[in-house]
C-alpha cells in the first residue's frame, strides 16, 4: 500500500504542492488579493452548515432555514468539533485519499488523474461542504458496484443518501443498471431484489433524516419545505439559460453539456443493449453515466431557466471521474464523430443565448465570453474523445495547467464570496 500511494500516484502529492504554490504565487504577485482565513474560508452553504453545528436543525415558515441541508457532513464536524479552517483541510485530506481508493479501484493514469483533480469545481473539497464526505461515500458506493459487492454498495448508497438529498438520483441509476443487466427470465427475480434491497436502503436513510428533523423541528417533511425558499421546485423550462454570476455560468454550461450528453449515451447503450450489440457493460459506469443525466433533468426542471450549482453537483462527484475515465477509455478518434461534437456544442449554447448581454458585460464581452467557452468545451472533449490519436493525447498538459490557473481563480472568487456553484 505505501509503496502504491509514494510511487504510482505521487502525482496527487505534486498537485497539492503546484496548487498550493501556484496560489502563493498568484498571491504574492497581486493577481489574486485575499488569502484564505478562518473567516473567508467559510462562505455561502457552510454558513448553514456551521449553524447546524453549533446549534443544531431549524425550522421557520416562509424563510429559509437549516432543514434544507442534509446531517451528515454537519454532525461529523460537530462530533470532530474543530474550526472551519481545520475541516477544510480534513475535507481535503478527505478527497484526496478517496480519490487516490478509487484510482486504484479502476486504474486511473496520471493523465486522467491529473486533469479530474484540476477541475476548477474540485474547489469545494477544500472548503466545509459535504462535498468531500460525498465523494467518500460516492466511491464506496461504485467499488461497491464494480466488484459487484452488495454489502459495500449498500453502506456508500446508505450514507450517500444521509449526506445529500441524493435518493431522487439515485433510483433512476440503480433501475438503469438492472435494466441493461437483466438477461431474461432467470435474472428477474435478482433484478427485482436488487432494487428493493437498494430502494429499502436508501428510504431507511431518507426517513431517519425526516424522523430526525421532525423531532427537532415538529415538522414533517421539513427539508422539502424549506427548500421552496431556495426556489427549489418544479418550473416549467424557460429559456435562455443562465447561472448566477459568469464565474459560474460558464462550469455550469460545460456540467449541462455532460449532464445532455450522458443522457444521449444512456439512450445509446439501451439500443445496442435491444440490438444486442457490444457496449460498455459495468455498473460503476452504467451509474455513473445516468447519476449525470438525472442530476441535469433535475436542476433543469427544478431551477427553472437558472442552472444552480450544476456544475457542483455534476464535477465535485466520483460519478463524473469514472464517467470521465471509461469514455475516455473507449473513445476512438473519428472524424465525422468530431464534427458532431462541435455542432452538438454549438446547440448547447445557443440555449444561453449567447448574442445576448450577460451579467455587466457587454455584447462584444459575452460574445468573447462564449467563444472562450466553446474553444475551452472543444479542446477538453478533444483531449477525453480522441485521446488515443497520438496527438489529441498530449492535450492532457495544456489542459491541466489551464486547468489548475482557473481552479485557483475559482478558489479566490470563492472565499471573496462570489458565486461559483
């Protein structure tokens, strides 16, 4: 073990270094001009987060109130009992072991590794959200299912759902991989346990959050409420879409691409699956891929035309690693597939309107605002599609260092309290 973790993936350890650097430099040269403290570290969820620590589950009427935050990630800093500046740093520590756990799991590159831990939302590991301890539970729960062990599956999916409202996920996903899974009549009855045993699993852990809640609060179904106060409930789909703030806008356009394409790729395996033709068939994967797709239906038809912390729910995950990993995997380079690709992204944008001013930004800003998000889209898909064309592979170095500048930027614009997801 110590040998795997200082030789095979000591890239992790010169990440944190680069990154940590990278950040004194841009400090100490005035590009960025706040450093992280007690105070700043602790901005927008984790106030609520902290509040339930040191107080404990509130309801109010008509207000926004702490029910709408799951016990998890709270009640295991309470019980740590530390300041915000320590459980960030524990929730990175956190991360980075599970990360290192489940690219041993699957056999992870460098390369692949790299690009995931510069992702610019990988920031909300390092800050006090549940953002780490789901990652935790996420890859127990897809070792869990790549070993095809029920017990280590059932205690990720379990604790998963005590750290996020991840239940209305998660049932979509589980159906999905026993649908592709089911082979006839003899699988029937192993299919359907499957999913009772997963669905009793996962409401056991839903209704110990609102028996909690309730017997704090007196109010039933407390965290559903409360979260009207956040504008969290069904919209009709308007258009064009939007995120708050263009420090957002941009993570979350690329976490709505995925999220639209993941969808189209479940679509695609249901059909070689009636064809009976050859497809990725693993459950990790099959989770993962359909984990991505119900998390941008949901914030689309929850959220209206703004796409809220999309691009956290979708990147800050294990889901979208192993995604990310077996496409890339399995990806050829074709050149017709390329063209699609880039027409495909430019349907998605259009659904911003991107000739329409954004924010404070001018119509020459927005327009200049958009292009640098397509080329961005173009070259990160060109690197996880075609990386086994000799050249497409070596984009993984331009991408990390853009990478790794913009996760900076992104943690700077976070503890100055601007909206990143």
């Amino acid at each position: 073990m110590r040998k795997i973790l200082f030789s095979e993936y000591n890239y992790v350890f010169f990440h944190i270094f680069f990154l940590a650097a990278l950040y004194c430099l841009f400090y100490f040269t005035g590009i960025i001009n706040i450093f992280p403290s007690e105070i700043n570290i602790c901005r927008w969820d984790c106030g609520w987060y902290k509040i339930i620590k040191d107080i404990g589950y509130y309801y109010k009427e008509a207000e926004q109130s702490s029910v709408a935050f799951f016990p998890a990630f709270p009640f295991l800093w309470s019980f740590l009992n530390v300041n915000a500046s320590t459980m960030a740093i524990i929730n990175a520590s956190i991360f980075f072991i599970s990360f290192v756990f489940i690219a041993m799991e699957f056999n992870i590159k460098k390369e692949d590794g790299l690009i995931f831990l510069s992702l610019p939302s990988i920031i909300f590991m390092f800050v006090p959200f549940s953002e780490a301890l789901f990652f935790l539970f996420g890859s127990v729960l897809l070792i869990g299912l790549n070993r095809n062990n029920i017990v280590l599956a059932s205690i990720g999916l379990f604790f998963c759902c005590l750290t996020r409202s991840a239940a209305v996920l998660f049932v979509p996903a589980i159906i999905f991989i026993e649908f592709i899974y089911f082979d006839g009549k003899k699988d029937l009855s192993k299919s359907i346990k499957n999913i009772i045993t997963y669905g009793i699993i996962m409401f056991v852990a839903n209704m110990a959050v609102i028996l909690y809640q309730w017997n704090v609060t007196g109010v039933w179904f407390a965290f559903k409420k409360s979260q009207a106060q956040w504008n969290h409930y069904f919209h009709l789909l308007k258009f064009p879409l939007t995120s708050i703030g263009y420090n957002a806008l941009w993570l979350d356009i690329i976490a709505l691409w995925i999220g639209i394409f993941a969808g189209i790729y479940c679509l695609y395996i249901v059909i070689k699956k009636i064809k009976l033709q050859n497809y990725i068939k693993n459950k990790a994967f099959l989770f993962s891929v359909c984990y991505l797709f119900a998390t941008a239906v949901f914030v689309l038809t929850y959220q209206g035309e703004r796409l809220q912390s999309l691009n956290r729910y979708s990147f800050s995950t294990p889901f979208f690693l192993v995604f990310f990993i077996f496409i890339n995997r399995n990806a050829l380079f074709e050149f017709k597939k390329m063209l699609l690709i880039l027409f495909y992204t430019i349907i998605i944008l259009l659904l911003f309107n991107p000739f329409m001013p954004i924010f404070e930004l001018s119509k020459i800003q927005t327009l200049v605002f958009y292009i640098a998000v397509y080329i961005y889209i173009i070259l990160f898909v060109a690197y996880i599609f075609f990386n086994k064309n000799k050249y497409f592979k070596k984009l993984y170095l331009p991408l990390y260092f853009i990478n790794v500048i913009l996760q900076v930027l992104a943690f700077s614009f976070f503890i100055n309290s601007q909206w990143i997801g």
